[in-house]
C-alpha cells in the first residue's frame, strides 16, 4: 500500500540555532515504515546517496534505487510535497549545507563539471571519505572480534557481491580463518548454509535491495542463533536491521553501475583487523604466503 501523503513539514537543515526543523534526510527516517516497498527503496537511496539524490533527474534517481520515475513522484507526495523537483529542492539545500560546506574546503575531487572519467575517480574518492564518516569505531571492533573468535564463517553474496564474498573468503583464509561461501541457491550452496550453528559468524553482502538468498540465510541463522554481520550500502535496509553488527558503504557512481571501491577497502581493512589483533599468531602464516 502506497504511503499516506500528509502536508509536508518545513525541511531544511538542523542547526544550532533552529533545533525544531528538520533535514529531508531526518524526515524521510522518521516515516520509513509508512511506505510502500518500492518507495522505501526510493527512500534510502536518498538518505544514503544525498549528494546523488540532489542533482538526479527523476528518471535517474529511479534507475538507481531499483524502480519507476512514476513511484519517484509517488514518494515525493507521500511526504508532502507537490512533485519531485520540490523534493529535489529540499534535498539540495541539505546538500549545500553539510556534504557541499565539508568539501568546499577539503579540495575534494568530485565536481560535476569534469569529464565523465574524472568524475568517476572523484566519486569513489568520495565514497571513502563518506564510508569512513558514517562507520563508528564500535562496529569495526565488534565486527572484527566476531570475526577472529568464529569457528567458522559463512559469506553469503549474489550476483556481483560473489566476488567480494570469494575475496573476503580469501582474506580469512590466508588467517587460518575457517570461511566458506553462498552465491547461488544451488545445492552446494545450500548445503553450505545448512552448516550454520552458534559459533557461525554470517556474514551478508548487499548492494541496493537484498537478494531472496539473503533473507534466507539470516532467517536460518537466526533460528539458530549464529552472529550475522551485514555489509550494505543502504544503512536502512531491512538486513541491516536485522543483522546483530553491520558495516556501512557507500556505492555512489555516475555510471550505470555502483561503485565497490568503498566495499573493497571495508574488506580489506577487516582483514587488517583481525591480523592486528594477533599478528605475532599470524606473522609467520603471512610471511610464508608472501614468499609464494
């Protein structure tokens, strides 16, 4: 069912000297479960991909999230407002006013008058930048003491997340970490998930709306009472939600596909965690390896 419209709030930036107005961002949480499923893709999009969401046409924004320009407009009047050029408004001058004022003095390298290669690299830039501000040094710990105490580790990813699932497998491996891997819903696979028990460690890889293997996997594991660590780039997806520890990425690209530069480097830095946390235990394992 369509979310309920009602008269849009006065949106602008919270600050110091007017705490009663809201952010966009901040509006569209607090009515999240009001939505629809396809608005709710619509709707953490935006709070997850702001400086996106603010210079996107509406046919852009859908093809983004997953959807129709037809439900993009269908959302901005859900929150109260007349279409989405006056959503796209309020999602600007959120933008000017925090993501726009931290890089106007930070000589970022994004800017939408370069080339589209120049952009691109500018965006993943920024993708780290962003991923690095919104994870908090409480999940990285937790995540990397979940990881380094399982007794074994079951990554589950589909579709282009198969490949930081073998990769994040190879990590762990070369830690002597028992890690094994679900990409399909093949029997193999399957059986692999069949596995999960208490001292399971699942971790899920996600990028825009889960995978129906996704929510299978942490159904079974919840049954079971195994840890789940979800790795997303939307910090209010359901599997984020659902998950005991998760880790946040920020996927924004000019190009019609996401970026997982911000993915691979959160791979690569909960590998480097989990090594630092014991290097003498694993010095020698990762000397013989670099040997090879």
């Amino acid at each position: 069912m369509e979310g309920k419209r009602r008269p849009a709030e006065k949106l602008s930036v919270v600050t110091s000297t007017t705490p009663q107005i809201k952010s966009l961002s901040s509006y569209i949480e607090e009515r999240l479960d009001e939505f629809s499923r396809s608005q709710k893709d619509v709707a953490r999009y935006i709070v997850d991909h702001l400086d996106e969401a603010a210079f996107l046409t509406a046919e852009e924004l859908a093809r983004r999230a997953g959807t129709s320009s037809s439900t993009v407009v269908r959302f901005s009047q859900a929150l109260g407002f007349e279409g989405f050029p006056e959503l796209q408004a309020s999602a600007i001058e959120e933008y000017r006013a925090t993501v726009g004022a931290e890089g106007a003095g930070s000589g970022t390298l994004f800017s939408f008058d370069r080339s589209d290669f120049e952009a691109s690299l500018g965006t993943d830039y920024s993708n780290l930048e962003e991923t690095a501000r919104k994870l908090k040094e409480e999940q990285i710990d937790d995540a990397v003491a979940a990881l380094s105490s399982a007794s074994q580790v079951i990554i589950v990813g589909t579709d282009q997340m198969a490949f930081f699932a073998s990769y994040l497998r190879h990590t762990l491996s070369l830690l002597d970490i028992r890690a094994e891997i679900v990409t399909s819903t093949a029997g193999p696979s399957l059986q692999r998930l069949g596995r999960i028990d208490e001292s399971t460690v699942l971790v899920t890889l996600t990028a825009g709306r889960a995978h129906p293997l996704i929510a299978r996997a942490m159904k079974l594991a919840e049954h079971r009472e195994a840890t789940t660590l979800a790795i997303a780039d939307a910090s209010l997806s359901e599997t984020v939600k659902k998950s005991d520890l998760s880790l946040y990425y920020s996927s924004n690209s000019p190009s019609f596909f996401r970026s997982s530069t911000a993915l691979m480097a959160v791979v690569h830095a909960l590998a480097h965690g989990v090594y630092s946390r014991d290097e003498d235990a694993h010095r020698d394992r990762i000397r013989a390896y670099k040997l090879k």
